[in-house]
C-alpha cells in the first residue's frame, strides 16, 4: 500500500550518479519505498538498464537524464529540462563525485579542477535551484553524499579531501540556515566503500585498496537513506569510520595527515 501511494502522489527523487555505487544502491532504497526516480549519469546505455530493473521490480516511474556532471552548465540544463516535464523533485540527491590519485604535484591541473567542478560547482549549483523551489513548495529533503575524508587531510588525495571538506561544511551551512522552512539536509559520510570509485580514481595500488576492509555500498546507502527519512543532519556509516572520526577531532591534524598518508600510499613492491 505504502508504495502505491506514493506513486500515485507523483514523488520524485532526483539522484546523480546513480547507475553504479552508492547512488544506485540509494536508488534502490528509494524504489522499495515506492518513490519515482529522476536518475542523472553520463551514459544512456547505463540509464536505460537501472530504469528498466526498477520499473520492473518496483512498479515505479523512471525519468532519466544524460548529463555529464563535470561541466556546471549541465546542471542548469537538467534543471531546465525537468522543470519542462513537469516534474517536482521532492527529493534531491546529490551523490556523483570522483576522485583523482596521487601527491599533488604530479597530479594532471585540469584533472583536479575537474574533480573541483564535479564535487563542489555541480553540488552547489543543483541544491540552489532545488532547494530554492523545496522553500517555495515548505517541503523537500536533501541527501549529500559527503565523506569521512572530509573531516581530515588527505595525502594522496589532496584535492578531493578538500572538496568533500567542502560539502561537509556547505551541508552544515544550509541545513541551518533553512531549518525552519520544512526542509531536511543530511550528509551522509561513508569511508573506503566496495565500489568503482577507486578505479576510477587511479588508485587501485594503494594500500587502502590493497588491504582494506571495503564497505558495503548497500549498507552505506541504506544509513544514508535511513538518516535523511529521519531527519538527522549526518550519519558516519560504519563503527570504524565513526572511531576515525572521532579520534581526528582530538588528535593533532599533523598525526592524522600522516596516519591516512600510510593509508593511501601505494603497496611497494616489498609488500606485495
């Protein structure tokens, strides 16, 4: 009964990166629940395939988007083109992000002001228009999909430590500042999860990869769903990654640094 009111009702949810990860795992939580999806990748192929298996399995409406995220323009024509569908985005969803390997003074310029662009430009721009109709509407939710590195620095992964700093305290920022509007923003922060993030990051070779404990995108998603329908402004998914959390908060930046350098380095040749 549950979904079938929902579809009826017409509720949306709006999730970028959404075929492959995390963001498809979080499209899943949303289809049990009966929510239509508005699903936004950069290959139609992709698209077709996810919208296909949730039709099907959850009886729901699928609208998809091709849309490469790495360039801000994209997401005013997204915009655009949903608003030209009539369609309300009850929900937004802001999960696509990368990452790039390596020190920072090796790293390609225009590859880190892609990932730059990707994480920071395309999230802020989405939730402003989003966001600007939820307050207008006095309702709407928003899932940002943060990360623990955003609450340390991270050798190896300067630029995207950095911009998911940004997510963590942009998120913070505007939950505050429309909380008496109706409206809930959730951060979600997962750690080193089972997904392709690392591929296509270029880095397979560290030690994090290598030797971790990867989580599980499903359950990732599932405390991230949960934690927005809750209303909570953050969840850290997983016990350890609470733990590493917590202990960046008293230990000095200095020994944090150097901890998640020996994270990420990559695995010598002595080592494997």
């Amino acid at each position: 009964m549950k979904r079938e009111d929902k579809t009826r009702n017409k509720n949306f949810v709006l999730i970028t990166g959404s075929t492959v990860g995390i963001g498809y795992e979080l499209a899943k939580c949303f289809a049990a629940d009966g929510y239509n999806l508005v699903l936004v990748a950069r290959t139609q192929e992709d698209l077709d395939r996810v919208a296909k298996e949730f039709e099907r399995v959850y009886s729901i409406t699928v609208q998809t988007f091709v849309f490469d995220l790495f360039e801000v323009e994209n997401t005013f024509a997204l915009y655009a083109d949903i608003r030209a569908k009539n369609i309300q985005i009850d929900i937004l969803v802001n999960n696509a992000g990368q990452g790039h390997y390596g020190k920072f003074v090796d790293t390609d310029i225009d590859r880190d002001l892609a990932i730059i662009q990707l994480n920071i430009s395309s999230v802020v721009s989405l939730t402003k228009l989003f966001l600007k109709d939820m307050v207008k509407q006095g309702k709407g939710k928003i899932l940002n999909v943060s990360s623990v590195a955003s609450k340390m620095p991270g050798p190896w992964q300067s630029v995207y430590h950095a911009t998911k700093a940004f997510v963590q305290s942009f998120t913070e920022a505007i939950r505050n500042e429309v909380k008496d509007e109706g409206i809930v923003i959730t951060a979600l922060l997962p750690g080193a999860t089972d997904t392709d993030f690392f591929n296509k990051a270029d880095m397979l070779e560290s030690k994090i990869v290598q030797n971790g404990d990867l989580a599980d995108p499903a359950k990732v998603a599932k405390d991230g769903y949960e934690a927005l329908m809750k209303g909570e402004d953050k969840v850290v998914s997983g016990f350890m990654n609470k733990v590493q959390v917590g202990m960046s908060h008293i230990v000095p930046e200095e020994t944090v640094a150097e901890k998640v350098s020996k994270q990420q380095e990559p695995v010598s040749k002595d080592e494997e």
